[in-house]
C-alpha cells in the first residue's frame, strides 16, 4: 500500500539501480574495509578484543565492506557485509575476544548468503533474535532481501522454507534497515523506486498481510526527487518510526521521520499526516540511525 502526504518540506521549520545504489553508497558512506571496534566505557579501544581493540579482516579476493554489527547475549560481534562487487551477500561473526569465530559457518567465521535471484547482493543490517537466530537484511537483484541464520550459521528452514526471502517493493528497491518485533516479526525499512519505503515479515518469513494487507508500506512526502529511509524502530506502543531524508532539488537534502501504526497506515496523531520533514540549512542532511525513547520519544 502506498501513501501520500501533503506536507511539502517548505511547509515545516526549519532512476535507474545502479544510480539508487550509487546515491545510497554515497548517504551511508563509502564501502570499507571491516574493521570492528570494542571501546571501554571510557572510550579507549579495548586491548581484550583482537589485542588493540580493532579486528581487521578480509577472506575475499573483492575487498568487503562491513555495513553494520550486532552483539550477542554472549559478546560474540555479527557483522553484516558485501563484497565490493555486490557478488556476495555475507554475514560474518567474531569472538568476543575479537578472532573470526570458527564455530560459525564453514569453519572460518563467515557465511555467504545465496539467494534464488540474480545480483548483484547488499548485506545492509543486521540484527540477533532473543533466541539467538541471526536475521540480516540488504538487497538481491533489486529487491528487498532478508535471511536468517541459525546461530551456527546454517540457514533457518523455518523461515520461507529455505532461510532466505527475496521480494519486490517496485522496479528499483532495497532494504537498509532491519529490527525484530517483540513477536518476533521482522520490519525493514529502505527505498523503493524514491520513496520511504517499509515492509513486515512474519516469524515464518512470509510478508505480513496484517500490515498494509500486502506486508508493504511505501511513503511519498512529496518534496521534490526522492525519498528515502535508513532506519526504522519501534515504539512500545507498537508504532513504527522510519526516518531518513527527503531531496528537494538541487541536492539539498533534508531530514524526514514518518510514523506509522502498527497495521501500517500513516499515524495522524503524528504531526497531522504521520511525517515531518525538517530542514537545518545545511546541503545534505539526512537522519542514519534511530532510537525510540522512554514515553516513545525519538533520538
């Protein structure tokens, strides 16, 4: 289901693939090198994770780049990652002491994803179930592409059949953003042919019919080119917040937060339509994390 709002960015204070990839390359920062980082609640790195604090990895002929991390009830670091080339969709796990985790996967700490589609494959997040099941989300071909993992690395039967569920969201779409329900539903956020888009999975890893009637949410602010989210999160109350950014033209970028219920329909308590768009006069500005506070406040 696809909605619109009204509110134009003027209005409040303040394409092909590979140009949406090369636009969410640029949002979200360059690809790196994967370099794990542990601090101390001082803020120094921490010498008892890889001796220095730092783990620097690499096992693929196509440098990969590591897109985000998640830690374990046990300490043990996943990482959610993609080989340069977009030819590998890859999760991969590290000991609590910083070393690649030889019990997970094939024995070298890393699992390749395969998905039925073609690529090329984005590994965007990544995030770890209370039951220890490993869920991460990016794109395949152009979809929207989630797997979970069993906590061995093996791929989760129980989910689609197979561990893996690759779908459309319109021609041009990909997921940057992942989080687990206290149900266990899977949400994702990310875009979708220049919208705000948003998508809800059941534990089984079929698309969530209660959301939206086709698991499927797409967002139009109507500021100008393009919208976007890179991130989404719950409140307690089961609503959903997505935030990312809005392009008006020119490149001038700017904030945007929608709120949605938890059936999936623009949340009109919020705002008047269920978004803001918010501009801090700077060129480029863009929201690239969220966090639902205590009394569902947003940081």
């Amino acid at each position: 289901m696809s909605f619109r709002s009204v509110r134009r960015a003027s209005h409040v204070s303040g394409h092909d693939l590979d140009a949406l990839k090369r636009d969410a390359l640029r949002r979200r920062g360059t690809v790196e090198r994967l370099e794990p980082r542990r601090l101390l609640a001082a803020g120094d790195l921490d010498p008892g994770f890889d001796s220095d604090g730092v783990a620097i990895g690499t096992t693929y002929v196509t440098e990969p780049g590591a897109r985000a991390a998640s830690v374990q009830s046990d300490g043990k670091v996943v990482v959610a990652m993609h080989s340069e080339d977009g030819g590998q969709f890859i999760v991969r796990r590290y000991t609590a002491a910083g070393a690649l985790d030889t019990t997970f996967g094939g024995g070298d700490g890393n699992v390749t994803v395969p998905f039925a589609v073609s690529g090329p494959y984005r590994a965007e997040a990544i995030a770890v179930q209370p039951d220890g099941k490993i869920v991460a989300a990016g794109a395949a071909g152009g979809q929207f592409a989630v797997a979970r993992l069993n906590a061995s690395g093996t791929p989760d039967t129980t989910f689609s059949g197979d561990g893996v569920h690759a779908f459309s969201m319109g021609s041009n779409t990909f997921a940057v953003d992942v989080a687990v329900q206290p149900d266990g539903k899977i949400l994702l956020a990310g875009d979708a042919d220049g919208q705000l888009a948003a998508a809800r999975l059941t534990t089984a890893g079929a698309l969530d019919t209660t959301f939206s009637s086709d698991g499927k949410v797409t967002v139009s602010l109507q500021v100008g080119l393009r919208e976007w989210a890179n991130a989404v999160a719950l409140q307690s109350d089961g609503k959903i917040l997505l935030a990312g950014g809005a392009e008006e033209g020119g490149g001038n970028e700017k904030f945007a937060v929608v709120r949605l219920n938890a059936a999936g329909t623009l949340d009109t308590t919020f705002a008047g339509d269920g978004s803001v768009v918010m501009d801090f006069g700077a060129f480029a500005d863009e929201i690239r994390a969220l966090v639902a506070l205590m009394g569902n406040e947003i940081g």
